[in-house]
C-alpha cells in the first residue's frame, strides 16, 4: 500500500514538474496567512474570481519561455468547468488534457503516459466548477494592481512542494495573458498566451484523451 502510495505521489510530481503551468516554489510559498492582501483588495479578487466563473471556453496560442533559454510553442484549449488541452506544436509532442474527470500527461519521445484524478492535478484551482482563491486549502500570498496588469499569486498550502502560481491578466479587455512559476531552486519559466479568443465553440473531441 505504501509503494503504490509512493507511485502516486511520484507521478503526480511528474505531471506537476513537467506540467509547466503550476510548478513554483519560492519564497512567496513561504509567505504567511499576513500576507494575504488587505480588504481593499478583496473587490478585485472576486472581479478576478468572477472572471473564471464566467467563462466558458477559451482557445490561445502560447509560447514558454524555459529556465534553460529554449521555447516551446502551442495551443492552449480550455472548456470549463473541468476540460482542458495544451498541446505543444513540433517537434515537440507532449499533450495534456482534462477530460472532466481525469488529468492526463503524455509524452511520446519518451513513451510516457500519466494519469491522475483532477482534483489532485494542480489545473484544478481554474477547472473547478466554482473558482475561489481563498477557499479549501488555497491562499493569496501577492496581489499587485498596477498601470495595464493585475497580478494574483496562490499557493495550495496541501501540496507546498508544487508551489506557486502567479496569473497575469491584462485590464482592457480583462483578460488572462501570462503565467510565470519559480522553481525550487529559483528558475522561471513564464507563458505568455496570444490570439486569444473566448466563449467560443470548442470540439468536445479536443477533451478526449487517446492515449
């Protein structure tokens, strides 16, 4: 029971390493609940909240920008609640998809295929039926409002060693446009989201993981 407990964890760490859109954790993981933002704030975190729970479907390109120098590229699809797809273009393989119920990571080049509950996948904080960043076991470690950006960091104080999440979203329109996570040993990597379009019809097909 113990390795199979161990298995899991491994894997889930796996998906989460390699699942660039949630790893981190920096010192802003080691912020304390005083670091919450002030109550002024709090308006702008429901409009924050709000702009999840309102959201249907939501397609972009993305490029990553990797601690090492290198890019990737792809296609970002989102159908909420519970669905989503990354799919990195050329040469590059990998593929990742929510289908409602699980999280699965493949990896072709290295004949890899991974699966774990959504909920225990760090894609759920923005999956999640009702998205609140200070309910269950998330917390607000940073929130910057500044100029044309609004800036939230959270981090999911059950699963510490995932880290951080900062999301970035443009004012006019309000709109997600970058993720940025720190490594433990202190390494970005950011994603930057273009063409985006949302509340758009999205092929149910795009969710169904053929592995």
């Amino acid at each position: 029971m113990q390795a199979n407990s161990t298995h899991m964890r491994l894997k889930v760490k796996k998906i989460c390493v390699t699942f660039s859109f949630f790893v981190a954790f920096s010192y802003v993981g080691q912020s304390r609940a005083s670091d919450i933002p002030p109550v002024t704030d709090a308006s702008k975190i429901r409009w924050i909240e709000g702009y999840f729970n309102q959201l249907k479907t939501l397609r972009a390109n993305f490029t990553q920008q990797n601690p090492d120098g290198s890019e990737s590229h792809g296609t970002f699809y989102l159908s909420r609640p519970g669905r989503m797809r990354i799919q990195y273009a050329e040469p590059d393989k990998r593929l990742m998809v929510a289908d409602g119920v699980y999280f699965f990571y493949a990896d072709p080049a290295n004949d890899e295929v991974s699966k774990i509950m959504l909920p225990v996948s760090p894609a759920y904080i923005i999956l999640k039926e009702h998205v609140s960043f200070t309910e269950d076991s998330f917390r607000i470690t940073q929130f910057s409002d500044y100029g044309k950006k609004v800036e939230l960091t959270v981090i999911n104080d059950d699963e510490p060693e995932y880290g951080c999440l900062t999301l970035i979203f443009d004012k006019n329109p309000f709109q997600l446009s970058r993720w940025e996570i720190t490594s433990p040993s202190g390494q970005r990597t950011t994603v930057d989201l273009t063409n985006i379009k949302k509340d758009i019809e999205l092929s149910k097909t795009l969710f169904d993981f053929q592995g």
